[in-house]
C-alpha cells in the first residue's frame, strides 16, 4: 500500500508537462520528436545492420590480438577482456563504443601490435601452426579499418539521427508558417470524422456552423468564439450568456456568407467541397490583405516621392529675397 501511494505521489510530477500548452514553440518540439520516431526507429535498424556487418569484420581481422601486450592494461588484465574482438558481443559493444569517440585511437594501436616491433609471437594470443598470423591484426589493417569506421561511425552515421529530427523540425516550422497550418488541417480531419463516423464523405449541411465551430482559424472560427466563462454576479448570466451566444452565431454566419459549398442531394455536403471552399475562402482573404499592405505602400512612396519633390522653406525665403 505505501509502494502504491509512492507511486502516485511520483506521478504527480507529469502534471509539468501541462505547461507544454502554453508555449507553442515548445509544443512543436514534441510534436516533432513524436514524428520522428518512426523514421528514427527505421534509421536504428539500419545502424545496428551495419554495426552487425562491422562487427563481423572486426570479429575476423583481429579475434586473435593478445591482450597482455598492453602494459597499462587497457584491452584486459587476468583474461577478463575490457575492450577486445575475442567474440562477437565484445565486438559489437566495441564497435558502438568506438562510436562515442571513447578510446578508439587507444584500440587501434593495440590491434596494430602497439606499433613497436613487428612480432607475430607477442601480436598474437594463440601461437601455434593454425593461429599463427591470423586474425592478429597489423599495423596496415588496423589503422584503416578503425579510421573509416570513425568517420562512417562517429561523424556520418549517428549525425543522421540529428538531420532526421532538424528535417522534420523544418517540416513542422514550414507548415505552421503556412497560409493554413498543418495543426489546423489536422484539426479540421479529426473534426470532420466525428461528424462522418462511418466514412461516407459527406455530412448534412445542418452540421456545417458545428464543424466551423469546432475548427481553428482560419479555416474555422474556433478561436474568434466568445469566451465560455461567464461572469455569474449581478444576475447578468442569462444576458452575457445572449450575447456569447449572439457573437459566436455572427462569427459562424460571416464564415458561411463567404463560403460557396454546393449542396448535394439530401441537402448534404462533401469533405472535398468543404475543404476547398474554406480554403478558398482563406485564399481570398489573403490576397486581400497583401493587396492592402500594397497600396498601403505605394501611398507612402507617393507621398515620399511627393514631399523630395516640394521646395523647402528655406529655398523659398532666399528665393522671394533676391526678387526683391
């Protein structure tokens, strides 16, 4: 019981991850990563096949490197081996290890044969005629194999987990900066299928003010709608609930007045329809707004252009004293 309730208390702290709603930037973070996580779990399986594959590279060019050559004894003390290609799961631990940049250089010189005295003998953990010189290593062999698999490793390949999330970051900033924001679409999609449960494509038009109701702007008019608490003193509830009620009709009414939907046959209308038509409508509004922003503009060039153009005071005055 008090293991219960520990664990209830613990899970009192994911109340912090209500914040996220009140920060936009945040939230797209995590929408990020949450869409990520397929391609990332694409991405991991196809780092551990190449991990595999070099690993079974590793495993064959240098399973039989003698391990007490090390006098600091970094590859392994008393036959317990820390970081060596004796089997297969050392070699894989090995190679994600190399990956993190974490003593790779000191790998490589071991499996090179410490680089001092080109010895078979004192290369090589198992000496006689069948082991002898194989799977040893060498200087040649080592230096390549551990520098390529360093830059393929450590600099190209886990670097792609990185590009996956920044792309799909990128992705979600561009939709979000869109005339129509993939946030909305989405929310438009989600309302629509609780309208349709089974799928048919189309709605009855009496449902069209619930699904602009239900829907964000710009497509819809979630976000213009009066607010829902009301100021209960002064008995004035039932008035401001009239007049909540009044805006949020004149909000949904201005959006349909705009809208040019067709009506199909048992006065029902069309996912397609619908879409295109707000979408239009968003369009329209837009180009309207940037046409403004453009006259605006030409305005205020005239009358720069205007005023550069006129005589100051000052020409004047000396012009009106040499006339006299």
């Amino acid at each position: 019981a008090q293991l219960a309730v520990r664990l209830l208390r613990a899970m009192c702290v994911l109340r912090a991850f209500r914040l996220l709603r009140l920060n936009e930037g945040v939230q797209r973070m995590v929408r990020t990563i949450l869409t990520s996580l397929g391609s990332i779990g694409n991405l991991g399986a196809l780092v551990l096949l190449i991990m595999v594959i070099v690993s079974l590279l590793g495993w064959n060019l240098f399973y039989n490197v003698n391990l007490v050559q090390d006098p600091y004894q970094r590859m392994g003390s008393y036959g317990v081996p820390y970081a060596s290609y004796t089997s297969f799961d050392d070699t894989l631990w090995l190679a994600f290890r190399m990956c993190t940049g974490d003593f790779w250089n000191g790998i490589m010189y071991y499996s090179a044969g410490m680089l001092e005295v080109d010895d078979l003998y004192m290369r090589c953990a198992r000496t006689h005629e069948d082991y002898l010189g194989e799977g040893c290593g060498g200087p040649a062999v080592s230096i390549v194999f551990h520098v390529v698999w360093m830059v393929f490793g450590q600099y190209t390949l886990m670097q792609l987990f990185s590009a996956v999330i920044l792309e799909n970051f990128s992705e979600l900033s561009r939709g979000d900066r869109a005339s129509v924001p993939l946030r909305v679409m989405n929310e438009f999609v989600s309302v629509w299928e609780s309208l349709d449960p089974q799928a048919k494509g189309k709605i009855d038009v009496a449902d069209l003010p619930l699904l602009l109701i239900n829907v964000s702007t710009p497509l819809g008019v979630k976000n213009r709608m009066a607010p829902t608490v009301l100021i209960t003193q002064y008995g004035e509830l039932e008035h401001l609930r009239r007049r909540r009620q009044a805006a949020n009709i004149s909000s949904v009414l201005k959006v349909i007045k705009d809208l040019d939907i067709p009506i199909r046959r048992n006065n029902t209308i069309t996912y397609r329809d619908t879409f295109i038509a707000c979408a239009k409508r968003v369009m329209a509004t837009q180009d309207v707004e940037d046409d403004t922003e453009l006259f605006k503009l030409e305005e205020e060039e005239e009358e720069a252009s205007a005023v550069s153009r006129a005589p100051s005071v000052a020409s004047v005055a000396s012009s009106r004293r040499r006339s006299k």
